[in-house]
C-alpha cells in the first residue's frame, strides 16, 4: 500500500502541503479535504476584483481540477472533516465517515474575530474570503451606494481602498488612532490617511463598534462616534487561528490560539503536521509567537510539512516578516517590526531614516519614497523597517528582511552596492540614505 497523507484544507498551505508530499514521495497517496468548492486560487486578490483593478475572478484561479487530477492529487471538495483521531490515525469526514491516513496535514486557516456586537446576523456583512460568495457579493456591489468597513486591518485597508476606487462612499471604522496600528507607524501611514481623505473616504479612529443595526438586514452600523447609515458592511477584523480540530484532539496550543510546530511544522502528535494560518510561528528576533502571517508563508510552510509529511526532510525557520500592501494612492511596507511594536515590546532602538526617489529625479514618473531604519543600539545590527513610496516598496521589504535575518548593520547598509539606472533606480538609493543619515546622527549626538 502506497503511504497516504490526508491533508484538512485547500488553501495556500494544503496545496503548497499536497505539492510537498510529491516531491518527496511521487508515489504517495494525497487526499485533501476542503469545505469550499474550489482550491488553488488566490483570495488576496479578491479585493483588487472588487476595486476593478483586475477585470474578472477567473484571472485569479491558479490551476484547474484537472490539473489537480493528473497530478495525482485526490480533491474533496465542499467536504467537512468533522473530527480527528491522531492515535487511531483517522479522520472522521461528513459522508465518508472514518478516513485512514499514515501522516496527517492540518490546513485549516483562519477565522474572523467575532466582532461580538449585536446584529452580527444581519444580511450585508461581507467577510471576504471564499471566491464565490465574492463573485456574489460583486454583484451586489453595484447597487451598493454607502460602505463600512470594520477595522484597518491588511484586509480593511485593501478593501477601503477598493471600495473608494470603485465610486462607492466608504467609511472606516477602527478604535486605534491610525489603520494598521498593531504593524505600521503612524508617521508611514499618515500619506495613505491623506490619500483616502482625496478619495473621499471617511475615515473614524479612536472608535469603537457597538453594534449593527436593521431589520432584517444592514442599515446602519452603530458606533461610539453615532449611527453611520449604510447598505453594506466589510468585516475585516483581525484574523484568529482556526485550530478547533486541533484543539479538540488534544494538540498542544500556542498563546495565539494557533497550533504549536517545530521546524519540521510538526505538531504535537507523532506524525501530524500543521501549516499556514492555524499555527502560530517565532519571530526570528524576539521569538514572540505570530500567527496570520502572508500566503506567501502559508504556501512556504506548506511545502516544508508536505515534504516531511512524505518522508523528505526539510525546515521552516522562524519569520523576519517582509509585507507591504497597496493602501490609497501609496504602497506601504516593512521588514520584521516598526516603532510602534518596538516599544510595547520594550526594545531599545535607534532611527535612521531618508525621504528619497524611486527612479533618476529627471526621469518621468519618479516618485517618494521614504525609508525608516531600525537598529539595535551599540552594534548598529538591523532590527526593523517600514517604508511608504508607490514603487520598489515589495522588492526592499524582502532584501531588508534578509537584512535583519543576516545581522547587516547600518554600516553595511550605508556602504552597500546599489543599481543606478535612471528609469529604475536612483544615484542614491533611499536605504543607503536612511542608513547614512543614522550614522550621521549618531556622531552629533556622541554616541558613535
């Protein structure tokens, strides 16, 4: 009998997992279970759809079922697995009843955070996740005249932003004082404030939700601020583990309330693995556990369980955590932490920073770009950054995530190599600014 690895989700992680199996073990047997009726497409991109930044959802399917068949990958779709049995080694499945495996993969993504207000079981509230209820939701869009969107988080402020480009007047509702405040700094993301004001977008910080109101569906959204009338609510609040399958088999769990994995994104119970965002993974500095993280983690950490799930060795190491997002009419995005995180977490750091260009100052379409370095005081040695510009956002945050996974100091970066092409790139390159204007700094006050 060919091992069989059954895998509980279809989403980045599962796939990624399914694809890992494989490669260790061609001739494995790989049973994936998803309670949606489709997988290998990208959710992240639904709220581009919705902005008509892309055309159509189609574009944001990955591969067919077929694909999926003649790789040797045995899809069930809309098909709940109801519970697991880690020292039987089965999976009780609605329909199929017990399920046997040799390796189990836990897939199960993420939930929203009930917002626990009243009306939460009103009709409009959109939680953006499956892509047909999006396709679906589209739909309604085109009728809808006023929005709220509840919480900046990466999904409220995609979907802000959507909205807004979509013609629709769009309220944002958020008790911090500036969107993104668990990740991003205020200085970074007070452009993308600015631009949503040009967008019309109201913004409402510092308040808080009480509730939903109508009758029998969405017409106002109550709050400390008062009543904002509207015909539709995005509930993008943050995102929780979705661990209840296993939590209720007894896998250890994590202070985020994702499931526990060592290197190999194994869990607790011999030969079960967890990916994606159901597990909760080290920051590389701190160790601070961190859970929803990216897709691009999910399909990572999937490819690494999968492979040992088939018998291959491979590791996941712990997270400096690149991001960036398109927010109004800037990109946003960092590397590791910010301030803000820094200081609830009590490390000490010093700042270097620069307001620079993407490209040649006399080349058409230049554009800002503003860089702020994090370093630890005394060795100098990267331990953050964020940044807010409109090009070359995503291709920093991933070098200056190396950066900090590697120990570059300041000096490193003040003295690095960089391309100088004026369509391209600038003379000076706004990181080895940041990191120069550090040093600078440093000298004048002594401390270097």
């Amino acid at each position: 009998m060919p091992h069989k690895t059954v895998i509980v989700g279809g989403g980045a992680g599962g796939l990624g997992a399914a694809g890992g199996v494989k490669a260790a073990n061609p001739e494995a047997e790989v049973v994936v279970y998803t309670e949606f009726e489709d997988v290998a497409y990208s959710p992240c991109g639904i709220p581009y759809v919705h902005g008509k930044e892309i055309s159509d959802f189609e574009k944001l399917f990955l591969a067919t079922k077929e694909q999926y068949v003649k790789a040797g990958i045995d899809v069930h779709y809309e098909t709940t697995v109801t519970a697991i049995d880690p020292k039987g080694k089965t999976v009780t499945v609605e329909g199929e009843g017990r399920v046997s495996y040799d390796t189990l993969i836990l897939a199960t993504g993420f939930d929203y955070a009930d917002p626990g207000v009243p009306g939460g079981d009103l009709e409009n509230l959109y939680y953006v996740k499956n892509i047909r209820k999006a396709m679906e939701w589209d739909k309604v869009l085109d009728s809808v005249k006023t929005a709220v969107v509840i919480e900046a988080s990466p999904l409220g402020t995609e979907m802000t932003t959507s909205l807004a480009h979509r013609g629709i007047e769009t309220h944002l509702v958020d008790p911090n004082p500036w969107p993104l405040a668990e990740m991003a700094d205020p200085d970074i993301m007070a452009p993308v404030e600015e631009s949503w004001t040009e967008m019309g977008v109201k913004a409402h910080f510092n308040t808080t939700l009480k509730g939903f109101l109508g009758q029998g569906k969405v017409s106002a959204v109550d709050t400390s601020d008062g009543e904002i009338p509207c015909d539709l609510v995005v509930v993008a609040t943050h995102k929780v583990p979705n661990a209840r399958l296993a939590a209720d088999a007894g896998l250890k769990i994590g202070s985020t309330g994702g499931i526990i994995v060592d290197e190999r994104m194994a869990t607790s119970a011999p030969g079960v693995f967890a990916v994606g965002d159901c597990t909760e993974i080290p920051h590389g500095l701190t160790r601070v556990p961190l859970q929803g993280l990216t897709g691009s983690h999910a399909y990572a950490q999937g490819k690494a369980g999968g492979n040992n799930a088939g018998g291959g060795s491979r590791t996941y190491k712990a997270v400096y955590v690149p991001w960036g997002t398109p927010a109004g009419k800037w990109v946003i995005g960092g590397a590791s932490f910010g301030e803000t995180t820094a200081t609830a977490l009590g490390i000490p750091y010093v700042v270097g920073q620069a307001q620079g260009i993407s490209r040649a100052r006399y080349y058409p379409g230049v554009k800002p770009v503003k860089v702020k370095l994090l370093a630890e005081p005394g060795s100098l040695r990267l331990i953050g950054a964020q940044m807010v510009g409109q090009e070359g956002i995503k291709e920093r945050a991933d070098f200056l995530a190396m950066a900090v996974k590697f120990g570059f100091t300041f000096h490193d970066l003040a003295a690095m190599e960089n391309v100088y092409s004026p369509a391209i790139g600038a003379l000076n390159e706004p990181i080895v600014v940041a990191a120069t204007n550090g040093l600078d700094e440093l000298r004048k006050a002594g401390k270097l």
